[in-house]
C-alpha cells in the first residue's frame, strides 16, 4: 500500500520522506516552505497528518484528516515542515479533539496538544531522521486509546477487506462476512475514519490509480480502470475528475512536465 500525494512530493522544495515501522504511521515527511511558482494541493488518501512547521522564532503545529477532493495546501513561507502521515484509521488525536473535526479540514493546535512542548528538541534536530524519533516518542506517551473491542475489531477488518479487494467489497457484502448489520458495519467505520465505508472505498480506488500511474505514466486507461478496481474506463474517469479536478490524462501530462 503506497499513500501518495503527487502534489507536495513533485512540488515542495526539498522533499524528502523515510518510510517507519511505527505501528499506525505511514511515513515521516519533511520540506521547506511553499514555492511560489507550483502550489501545493493535498488529494484524498484516507489519513490524517500531524504537521509541525518549524520558523526561527517559533513552531506551528497543525493536524488534518483526509480531504474529499483536491484541495489547496497553505503553508507559511521561511519554515521547515516536519509531518507525519498517520495509517488511515490509526491515528493519535490530542485530547478533546475527534476524527469528525478535523475530515476535509486543517485545525492548528498548541504545539504542546500532545502533553509536551516539543518546540527545543524540533530546533536541535537536524535531520529529519531525528525528527521522526522526537514526535515518535511523543505520541508513544500521548497514545492513550484502549485495547480493541469488538467495534474496533470490526473496522480493522473491514478496512483490510476494502484494500484486499481494491475498493470493490459491497457494504452488503461486508455485512455478511461480519455477521453484523449494514447500519452497525457503517457506524463502527465512521467512528474511527469520520467517512463512510463507501467513499473510503473511492479513495482506495483513487489511490490505485495514482499508483498504477505512477508505475506506468504511459497508460492503456481501459486496462488501467480494471486494475484499479473500476467495471469500466468512463467510470474511472468520472471518479479521478471527482477527486482531481483533471482528467487521468490531464493529471499524467501535468505529471510529466
């Protein structure tokens, strides 16, 4: 599973990411302040990223969850971003602060949200490798969610079934391999993602495409929407314009520039 964000990874001046093996994140990502000639727009992934934008003077801390389209990415010039991108459904959230509040929107929060003040050690790190072990540390102490229950149980199992089959697993279907109702499959997913299965289901299939793009920038688009979880070719170009704005096609030339 590849979570991309074409935008920020071809755009953002000096990009760099490190990929972990820390339960519930993704990747560690890092770069300096918006160019003012490629804007930075952030397209649906499903995940929720801590931000840290690191000035001379002081630090700024934001969190959002996934956006439902592509969106514009604001970012302050003369500091260097360090984020982590959470896996989908396994984020930390600071205290008060729900999965609903932050879908489809960026909430600046106190750099101190998770229980310390890490805005020194951010300074004195000169990597983004030290980075990732500061914030690592502080959300090792700021985890503060519960064992699994049944409802937990659930989603994670739903989520596995909706990337084990590109996107394509019908709520009804996912209600009888559960056992349970369509309505509790849907309430225990929204819970955790703030999102329904369904359109979760349409940024996995989002995502396919940009990777199999990505591994394949001169595309055979037919051969393309059945490999990415789609019944046919119009319909994948329906969704991607959806998410995109663009066309594939569009997306690809824009890519390749």
């Amino acid at each position: 599973m590849n979570l991309m964000q074409p935008f920020v990874q071809k755009n953002a001046k000096g990009y760099q990411s490190i990929r972990t093996t820390t339960p519930g994140i993704f990747e560690f990502y890092s770069f300096l302040e918006e160019p003012k000639a490629q804007p930075l727009n952030a397209v649906p992934d499903g995940c929720v990223d801590l931000l840290f934008g690191i000035g001379e003077k002081d630090v700024r801390c934001y969190i959002g969850g996934t956006v439902l389209k592509m969106k514009y990415w604001p970012f302050d010039e003369n500091r260097r971003y360090f984020g982590v991108r959470f896996l989908p459904g396994q984020c930390i959230l600071p205290k008060d602060l729900g999965i609903a509040d932050i879908i489809n929107t960026d909430i600046e929060i106190p750099v101190s949200a998770y229980g310390s003040d890490i805005s020194q050690q951010l300074y004195e790190a000169d990597s983004i490798g030290k980075r990732a072990k500061v914030v690592t540390e502080l959300l090792k102490k700021a985890d503060r969610r519960p064992a699994f229950d049944t409802g937990e149980e659930i989603e994670s199992y739903i989520r596995r079934r909706i990337y084990e089959t590109n996107g394509t697993l019908s709520i009804r279907e996912i209600s009888e391999e559960t056992g349970y109702s369509e309505c509790y499959t849907r309430r225990v997913f929204h819970k955790t993602h703030g999102i329904s299965p369904k359109t979760f289901e349409k940024i996995v299939r989002f995502q396919n495409i940009l990777n199999e793009m990505a591994k394949l920038p001169s595309t055979d688009y037919y051969a393309l929407a059945l490999e990415s979880g789609y019944y046919d070719q119009s319909h994948m170009v329906k969704e991607f314009k959806s998410f995109m704005g663009v066309t594939p096609e569009q997306y690809r030339k824009y890519m390749a520039e």
